[in-house]
C-alpha cells in the first residue's frame, strides 16, 4: 500500500477508508480475512483492529498522532454484537498466528476494552503503518 507524503513536510497523509461489508458475521467472515490479508499484502506490517461508531473522531483522536497511517472500516452492522463477535474472532486469528503475513499486531486485551456506543452504525476497523513507521500506541 503506497504511503502519500506532502510536499511541504514529508509526513505521511492519514486517511480514513470506507470500504465496509455487511451481513451476518458468519457469512462475511471469509470475505473480511481476504480484506486483512490484501492489507498485508500490500504493505501494511503495523495492524490493530477495533470497533467505533464515530471513524473520524476515532481516527483523529485515537490513532492519527500515534504514528498509525489509514484507518480501513471493513465491517458495517447496526448490531454492536455481531460487530464485536467479529472483532473477537479477528484479534483471536491474529494471536493463534493464522494469518499468513509476518505483520505486528497491537490488539493486547482481546477486544471490547470499550464502552459500547449508544447508537450505530457500528464499524469494525483495522489501522495500518507500514514496516518502518513509529507506532507510540
């Protein structure tokens, strides 16, 4: 995954992409493992999952000054439950060492160390930084 730089001081330009799916978790499952895995792919070695119903607040105050470079929403569900069902399944991939790139993944608690929102649309998310960026959280 290419990282953008602006002209005037060479730092990455972070950004937010809504590229979700929905439907039952046990049917969008597979599809959202191929998402993760084309992330890695594609440059992403810095991965940590979550779940918000506010992206660009979560984005600017939680990750952006952090050293994290995109935010992707993969999941959309007005459920919370299916979207921490699938939250959980994803950082359990991830610790059982299921996935196929060698990536570093930040999810220590397992998920779900939030509040939950009062209100939807509930998103499931994954920020990314490549190899070398600085991650401070």
């Amino acid at each position: 995954m290419p990282v953008h730089h602006s002209i005037r001081n060479q730092r990455p330009i972070e950004q937010v992409y809504e590229r979700w799916l929905t439907g039952w978790p046990n049917t969008v499952e597979t599809r959202i493992r191929r998402k993760i895995g084309a992330l890695q792919r594609h440059g992403a070695f810095h991965l940590k999952v979550g779940i918000t119903n506010r992206p660009a607040v979560r984005w600017r105050n939680g990750y952006r000054k952090h050293g994290w470079v995109e935010m992707h929403l993969i999941y959309r569900s007005g459920s919370h439950e299916h979207v921490c069902d699938l939250e959980r399944r994803m950082i359990d991939r991830f610790g059982a060492g299921l996935m196929a790139s060698p990536c570093w993944y930040y999810n220590l608690i397992g998920g779900g160390g939030g509040p939950k929102p009062r209100y939807g649309p509930y998103y499931l998310y994954i920020v990314t930084a490549p190899k070398y960026a600085r991650i401070t959280r």
